[in-house]
C-alpha cells in the first residue's frame, strides 16, 4: 500500500519527451567501428565520463577507473597486439564461418581519436564491502554499469562507443602499468561515428539471430513463461525497437538520408572494401 496521502500515479515518472529520449537512446546505442577523426570535446567528454560515474555501485564503492589514451604509438602497440589476438581467435572457427570472422572490422582503435581502459579496483573500500560478502563479484557488475551509463551517454551526444575484447588482460594491465590490485574489464573505442546503423552488425551479418523478447523471460522459475497480458505485450514486443521504424542519423545525430542498398556500408550491412562489415 502506498503511504496515506500520497497517489498510486505515476507521479515520480520523467515527462513523456524525456521518457522517449531514454528508449531511444537505449534502441539506438550500437558497438560502433568506423569513427570519424574528429576530436571529442572536453566538455562532451566531461558529461560521458560524469554519467558513467553515476551508476549504481554496490555498498557505494565505485570501483570503476577509466585510463584515456589518445596517445598514438601507444594505441599502434594495442592494434599490434589485437590483429594477432584476431588471427588467433579466427583458428577457433572453420571454413565458411573462418572466412566470415575475418571479414568483420571489430574495432577502431586507430581510428577513433580517443580509447578508454575501464578498470575495476577490488580493493576499494576494503575489505569489507556493504553487498558483496555473498555474491564477491558485484564489484565487477557495477563496473559494467558504469560502462553501460558511458555508452548510452555517448550515444546522447551522438559519439560512438566500440568495445574491444580481442586483447589480453594481463598484456594490457603490464602495457598500461595497471597495478594488480585493479582487474581489466573494458576496452573501448570511442569518438564521432560515421554512421550508426540501424541494426548491430553482427545481426545484419547474420552471424547469430536476434533472440525474441518473450524468451528471456520466465514468470516464478527458471523456464517457465508468463502468461496472460504481459505474455502477449512481449510477443508483439519481441523483434520490434524504435531504432528500426525511425529514420537512421548520422554521426552527429541528425536524421540521414536513406542508404544506397546497391553499395555497401554499415547502414547496409554488407561488406566494405576488403570484406569489412562495420
């Protein structure tokens, strides 16, 4: 029961244009390859890194870092060290989906002027910390919060975000003199897109089906589905996002013209030159 005097309204809900923005920035938040050269402002950045500083954490103890690095003779080692990690990645597929992989672009780390080392310190307010005496990996969680908060946020401000997970935690914590008290748990590309697609790319591509909503969600236990309204909500829910029946929008977030199927691109989903998908 809610406390007397007060309504069951949704009195405490953000206004509708507010509400919308959220969703769309959420359905519209891609893993993003192609940057433009552009330079982030500091001001732009500020309200990135600010928002990711704002996700919940447990016990409160924000665990997160964030290492920026423009520098380039440093981000050419860590390219260096990602093509070998693909090349060797690539020997754990075969024939058509060998060929398939290495057709992919999966990251920008040369190409975007600005990457980002998250990092998560395990002994930050330690050693006891408020909800982690049971479940000792929330810290890692919250981490990720924080990267999603930096994500959606960029996307916001129309920067594109590219997570790169072909790379050697332990290369990068001795190439980055991060101490060994901290734990690598992303690396991110980060600058104006060329374009962000209405779909991710590895779904355009075909590498793996978009799973249906109504799937992932099970009412009581583990396997077994909802029923009655909300059942029916999400099967015609499931498929469905606000980035596919809105117009596509350029790197700087306005709305773009409709892309030339004939040629390829990321807003096509087919190959570049050299058989890279963005």
């Amino acid at each position: 029961m809610p406390p007397r005097g007060k309504s069951t309204t949704v009195a405490d809900a953000l206004p509708a244009q507010w509400r919308r923005g959220v969703y769309e920035t959420i359905q519209r938040r891609r893993d993003v390859r192609i940057f433009r050269p552009d330079p982030i402002p500091a001001a732009a950045l500020a309200r990135i890194l600010g928002a990711a500083h704002h996700a919940p954490s447990v016990g409160f103890s924000q665990p997160w870092n964030f290492i920026l690095i423009r520098n380039l003779a440093l981000r050419t080692r860590i390219q260096a060290h990602v093509d070998k990690e693909r090349l060797r990645a690539a020997a754990g597929f075969s024939g058509e989906r060998r060929t398939q992989y290495l057709s992919f672009k999966l990251e920008g780390v040369l190409d975007a002027p600005l990457n980002i080392c998250v990092t998560c310190d395990r002994t930050r307010f330690g050693p006891s910390v408020l909800g982690r005496h049971t479940m000792i990996d929330t810290d890692l969680y919250s981490t990720c919060a924080a990267i999603q908060n930096l994500w959606l946020a960029a996307r916001a401000e129309g920067i594109g975000v590219g997570w790169v997970s072909i790379l050697r935690p332990a290369w990068l914590r001795r190439t980055l003199e991060i101490p060994p008290k901290a734990v690598v748990v992303a690396y991110l590309c980060v600058g104006y897109a060329k374009s962000f697609p209405r779909r991710p790319m590895l779904e355009t591509a075909g590498w793996l089906p978009r799973m249906s909503l109504v799937e992932t969600v099970f009412a009581e236990k583990w396997g077994q589905p909802c029923d009655g309204a909300l059942a029916r909500i999400l099967e015609r829910a499931s498929g469905k996002s606000h980035a596919e029946s809105e117009d596509n929008v350029d790197g700087r977030g306005r709305a773009a013209s409709k892309p030339d199927r004939t040629r390829g691109g990321p807003d096509t989903g087919q190959p570049r030159s050299g058989g890279r998908i963005a």
